[in-house]
C-alpha cells in the first residue's frame, strides 16, 4: 500500500541528502488560496481503462 503525504518539509534533510529537490512554496499559503477562491481542471480519464 503507498500511502501519499505532504511532511516533506519535516524531512526535509533526508531528500537533500538523497539529491531530492524540494518545492520552495507554501504549500498552507497555497491551500488558503485555493479554498477562498477554486479554479477546477479536469482531464479527461478515457486512456485510464
């Protein structure tokens, strides 16, 4: 099972250290953005099946 997070930054020594590139946003800054004002994309998941 592959479980998904978002404490990279809590880590943040193990990627340098493995030549891992962080993002440099905040990702709480980006959060706020996106739920006072959301911009929705969709994909289309015909390839998908």
């Amino acid at each position: 099972m592959v479980k998904l997070t978002d404490n990279y930054l809590q880590q943040a020594d193990k990627y340098t250290t493995a030549g891992i590139k962080l993002p440099q946003h905040d990702q709480e800054v980006i959060n706020k953005n996106t739920q006072r004002s959301p911009v929705g994309v969709h994909f289309g998941d015909g390839n998908l099946f």
